[in-house]
C-alpha cells in the first residue's frame, strides 16, 4: 500500500502534517491519530473506513501531503 520512502516521511514529519490529515479525516478518532505516526499503513486503513473511500485513495492522497514537507531526490 504504501511505499517505505512514504511510510518514513510520514513517521519524519508527522506533526507537520497532522493538520492536513486532521482536516481530510476529520472522523479519525484519538486514539487513531496517537497510533498514525508508528504505524501509517494502519492509519490508511483506519482512514479508509471512516471515510468510506478506498485504502488506495486514501494512500494517495497521504503520499501526496508527504511530498509537500519532504525534498524530491
């Protein structure tokens, strides 16, 4: 689902893109955020259900926010 290089900025930069998630999911509950930084791919899940779209789409839309706090290589 997601890439090793996404799942590292993720865990890199989570409070910097907290906000972002927070405001596209914002039925994500707390304890749900607490678990997200160790463990991004069970935050897409959890994401996913709650929103009701796809686990892909939501792993999209994550990797896209990712890219906006980490420098291309």
């Amino acid at each position: 689902m997601l890439d090793q290089k996404t799942k590292t900025a993720v865990k890199d930069h989570f409070d910097e893109i907290r906000p972002q998630l927070e405001q596209r999911y914002p039925d994500v509950e707390d304890r749900d955020w607490q678990d997200a930084k160790s463990n991004p791919e069970q935050f897409v899940k959890t994401a996913a259900k709650s929103t009701g779209q796809s686990e892909d789409t939501v792993a999209e839309q994550l990797k896209l926010i990712v890219q906006q706090y980490t420098p291309s290589r």
